[in-house]
C-alpha cells in the first residue's frame, strides 16, 4: 500500500497573479530556488493566498525546472505561460521589482502547475 497524500506547500502570491492562477492561464509560476523550495516535486499541491486575505486557490505540481536567471527561465519556458497578459520584457521588470540580484544569484525555479477543481 502506497501513500497517496501530496505534499502541500503554502506560498504567497500578488492578487494579479493569483487571479491568473485561479483563471487556470497561469501555467508556469516563477520563484527563486530558495531552501524551502529544494524538495518541490511534480505531484505535490501549492496553496497559494493572497497576503492578509483568507483567498486560497490549489495547484498541482506538473514539473520543476531550474534556471541560471529569470532571463533564461522566460525564455526556455515562454513569457505566455507565465504571464499572459504582459510581455517579456515587462515580466522580466516585474520579477526582478520582487527579487532583487541576489535572490536571482540563488537560481530561479519554474513551477508548471495546473488548477484543482
């Protein structure tokens, strides 16, 4: 008999992202390869929530994929599927506004995710 219970993490998330996420057009979150991040693993859940807010929305683990640099995150994995409603050069902007150098020193992580009903 196998265990069948996913590992579930918690994670914060902006409310522009969350509300991608939760639209199901976010397929690829981004973070930076911190310590807490090390074992993430295709199958386990993330509970995103919006800071200060009781709003939580569920993903399932597909994939993760380490990057040198955001740079190269975005293009291996494709700005749309990050975030479609802003282009390449405004993502990478918004990503490096969140983390400065060097948190990005530390690697970055894509995260493909799909929505839990």
């Amino acid at each position: 008999m196998t265990d069948t219970t996913a590992r579930v993490h918690e994670l914060n998330l902006y409310r522009q992202y969350f509300d991608l996420v939760a639209a199901g057009t976010k397929t690829i979150e981004v973070r930076v390869k911190y310590p807490h991040l090390a074992d993430l693993a295709a199958d386990d859940v993330i509970r995103f929530q919006i800071k200060g807010t009781d709003e939580t929305c569920e993903v399932q683990v597909k994939r993760v994929s380490e990057y040198l640099d955001f740079e190269a995150l975005l293009d291996g994995e494709g700005p749309a599927n990050v975030n479609p409603t802003a282009t390449r050069e405004q993502q990478l902007t918004n990503i490096r506004a969140i983390y400065p150098p060097e948190k990005e020193a530390l690697g970055a992580l894509a995260i493909e995710i799909e929505r839990r009903q």
